[in-house]
C-alpha cells in the first residue's frame, strides 16, 4: 500500500516537494550563521532571540517556525559543527594507514574547517557547557568522539616511535590531546583567514611545532624536568581569609 502511494504522487509534487525542504534547510542555515557571528559577539547568555531577528530580518514567529528556542539554537550550532568536522574526517582518512600522515590531515581539516568558520569556533570554544540535558549529552557524545580520535592517532604515533627508537619516556596522552585541541582552537583569537598566513601555511607550522614536542620532546633527556620543579601550590592572594 505504502509502494503504490509514492508511485501514485506526480513527479512535479515530488519536486516542489525537495525544494521546500532545500530552501528550509537554505534559510535556517542563515539564521544559524547569524546566530553564531551573535553569539560570539555578545556571548550566548547575553543574545536574545529578538536579536537574532533584528540582524537576520526574520520576525519572532518566524525564528520559532525554526527552532523552539535560543537554547535549541545554540545546539543546532554545536551540533552540525562537530557533526560535519567529523565526518569530513572520517572521510579524509579512511584509506590512510600512517599515523603522521592522520595526524596532518586531522590538523588540516580542523583548521581549514574552523578558519573558514571562526565565530562558529568560538561559540564552541566558550558555550560548551551552556547545554543542558539531552542537548548537552548529545553534543557532547560527537565531541568525545571527535577527542578519542585525536588520542588514537597519537597512540599510534607513540606506539610507531617506540618501535622504531626502543623504549623512551613518553608524553601523557590526555596531556598531548588537549595540548593539541589548545593550539588550534586558540587560532579564533588571532588568526586572519585574509590575512599573509595562508590555512596551508597555519596546518603547516602547527602540525610541525606539535610533532617536534610530542615526539621530539619524549627522547631528550634535558627536557626531563619535571623531578626539578616545584611542588609549592601557588596562589593569586598573598594572605588567606
């Protein structure tokens, strides 16, 4: 019965049909641009949904045809950001077994993906944990994802050099992954994607800076220096209450 329904439907009402989906997707697409370049602005809290129609010319009614809310927003933000860097990754690396070249092309297209998208990557950067409940959860199930493989591929980095060079002091993974995910998402602060620096050239010094630490720093022994430093805790006040 289902079968012969769709059959039955004229090909020109299927076609009306896909393109109201694709000028849906089309206008809320603007509307999640704009509210990005807004978030990144003001920050998330300070953003009002009439904002939002003030610099996208759509009126409340229409945002809410949209989205049921500005929290809503903020997650279709997060979540087609990580969803579409993620599978773009997941793409660029299913041929390639070397763990250096997994890592080039996972620098790549994190910065060649945010510097096309920077105040996306700030909204990122500081509202991750303005979600709440299944929102957050969602959210943050892609970006644990995401982080695991960042730690894989500098697993298997270790695991390479250790063959190849005997056993060495190696850096704590966890350490090296959010050292890593710290340089480039840095980049929004001061990063012009029209500026002299090309992205290939940003890819480049990143992807080069982070390998002579993470591996180069593991084999020498004059940057075994953690036994000299100090273990006093410091503190920003000079007395305590």
């Amino acid at each position: 019965m289902v079968k012969e329904t769709i059959q039955a439907k004229p090909k020109s009402e299927i076609r009306i049909s896909k393109s109201e989906i694709s000028r849906y997707d089309q206008k809320l697409e603007f509307i999640l641009r704009n509210a990005a370049r807004i978030f990144a602005e003001k920050n998330y809290h300070s953003t009002t949904m009439r904002d939002i129609a003030r610099v996208t010319g759509v009126s409340l009614s229409g945002l809410y045809h949209y989205c049921k809310s500005k929290e809503e927003l903020l997650f279709l933000i997060q979540d087609n950001c990580f969803g579409r860097v993620l599978e773009r990754l997941e793409e660029r690396l299913r041929e390639v077994n070397d763990p250096l070249s997994k890592l080039r092309i996972f620098i790549d297209n994190h910065l060649s993906f945010f510097a096309a998208n920077m105040a996306e990557m700030k909204v990122l950067s500081h509202e991750a944990e303005s979600l709440a409940g299944d929102l957050h959860t969602h959210v943050s199930t892609k970006k644990d994802k995401y982080t695991k493989l960042a730690t894989k591929i500098l697993k298997e980095i270790q695991q390479k050099q250790a063959g190849t060079r005997g056993s060495t002091a190696q850096i704590d993974l966890t350490v090296a992954t959010y050292a890593l995910f710290g340089m480039m998402n840095w980049i929004y602060n001061w990063y012009d994607p029209r500026g002299k620096l090309k992205v290939s050239e940003l890819v480049d010094n990143v992807t080069r800076l982070f390998l002579r630490g993470f591996v180069a720093g593991s084999l020498t022994e004059e940057l075994d220096f953690a036994a000299k430093t100090t273990r006093e805790p410091m503190s920003v006040w000079r007395g305590s209450l």
